[in-house]
C-alpha cells in the first residue's frame, strides 16, 4: 500500500516526465544532425524518415508538456 | 514566487521595491517544460527544412544541361560547372580522347571541394587527403565513407550534356 502523500507523488511524476522530455531532446537534436550531415553529402532518402521521426518525438514531448502541466497545477491546488 | 519574497503585510502596490531579482530569474517546472517542449519544435522545424530542401533538390535534379562541346577541353584537361543547380560544383575531366567523366565536386565527407591530380590521375581532396577514383569516384583512401556522386554524361551533336546525378553505393 502507498503511503505517500499525493503532493510528493505528482512531484515524482513531474520529475520523471521532465527527465523523460529532456532524453527525447537529446534524441531530436541527434537526429537533425545526422539527417543534416546526410543531406550536405548529397544522401536525400534520410529527409523523409528524418523529419517523421522527429514529429513523433515533438508530439510526445507536448504530450508530456500538457502531462506537466496538468498535474503541476493540481499540485499546486493541492 | 513567494519563496523569494519576504512577507509584508503591506500591499503589493505600497512597497518601495515591488519587483526582486530573484523571483524574476525563478523559473518553475512548466516554464521549463515549455522552453524544453519548444526546443523540441525548433528541431522538428529543422528537420522538415532539411525535407523540403531535399524536396525542391529532387524536382529539378533530372533536368539536362549543356556542359561543354567535346573540343573544349583538352585531353587531362578539367572543367567546373554546375549541375543541377548553381550551387553544386561539378568537375568533367577528360581522361582520354574519347573519354570523358563527370563528377560531384562536393566531398561527401565534410563538403570541401575536390580537384583533379593530373600526375597521379585520381581526385583529391585537400582538407582530410580524401582520394576518389577518376573511374568510378569510389574512396580509394581517407576519411570519406561514400564514393563522389556521378554526373552521367550524353554526346548531343558534338556537345556533353549532364543528364542525371548518380548516387554510388556506400
């Protein structure tokens, strides 16, 4: 049985959520720059999946944004 | 905020300074998430440049152009052009009488521009000593992992027409 109060587990949650939000940073920013080196030498087939891929990451990291948000303000509140 | 500020009874409105430094440079986890979640987009904004880069690269990538007339250009003799658009240097060597060959001039190592050695018949590139065959373009030595892309090349009434960009394998 979890005996945490609520506060420290929404916290715990953000915490995580943040980590989470910056490791699929380091992803995306290393994903521009291989899709970026493999343009400049003339390898156009890397664009397409390059700029999927980082749609995806984009739309988790606004889900966790909107995750963040939702629960620090119910934090907040209490 | 109100962990920086020290408690007043007086309102806001009343203190002598009402703005402090510290509650300023405060930035809480959703201001955080935000600028993480919108570095996030400024890389999904670089990818999708790169895709549309790449998209008009192709659209016109087909499109033949005249390069030079066959007496132009002496045997072991180069010339640049650009192919296909003005901002790809291309260099066509003629290697024999009936032989000419075409080429990116662009190392596909880290894009500094290669040039033809007429004493050792192979293209160099100056800045890491990437060297390319002057038959196929492939890597003979050096950093480069791929081989020059080729600009394949038409006789038309006396004249050499670039054609296509041939990518060469890995």
């Amino acid at each position: 049985m979890n005996t945490k109060p609520s506060q420290e587990r929404g916290l715990t949650a953000l915490d995580g959520a943040m980590a989470l939000i910056v490791v699929l940073l380091i992803v995306q920013i290393w994903l521009l720059s291989a899709t970026l080196e493999s343009y400049l030498a003339g390898n156009l087939d890397a664009a397409i999946p390059g700029a999927i891929l980082s749609g995806i990451l984009f739309l988790a990291c606004f889900g966790l944004y909107l995750f963040v948000d939702r629960v620090d303000s119910e934090v907040r509140k209490g | 905020m109100k962990l920086f500020r020290k408690p007043s009874s007086a309102p806001l409105w009343q203190d002598e300074f009402p703005v402090f430094t510290a509650d300023e440079r405060y930035v809480n986890r959703r201001q955080l998430t935000k600028f993480l979640t919108l570095t996030s987009f400024a890389m999904l904004v670089g990818n999708l440049w790169v895709l549309l880069r790449s998209l008009m690269y192709r659209s016109h990538r087909e499109a033949p152009l005249v390069v030079a007339s066959t007496a132009e250009v002496p045997v072991g003799g180069v010339k640049l052009f650009s192919y296909p658009t003005a901002k790809d240097p291309c260099i066509l060597v003629r290697t024999a009488a009936e032989s000419y060959l075409a080429y990116s001039q662009v190392c596909p190592h880290l894009s500094c521009v290669v040039y033809y050695s007429k004493e050792r018949n192979r293209l160099e590139c100056p800045c890491h000593q990437g060297v390319f065959s002057i038959q196929d373009g492939s890597v003979i030595q050096g950093p480069p992992q791929r081989p020059l892309p080729r600009i394949a090349l038409e006789r038309r009434e006396g004249q050499l027409v670039a054609v296509r960009v041939e990518q060469g394998g890995a």
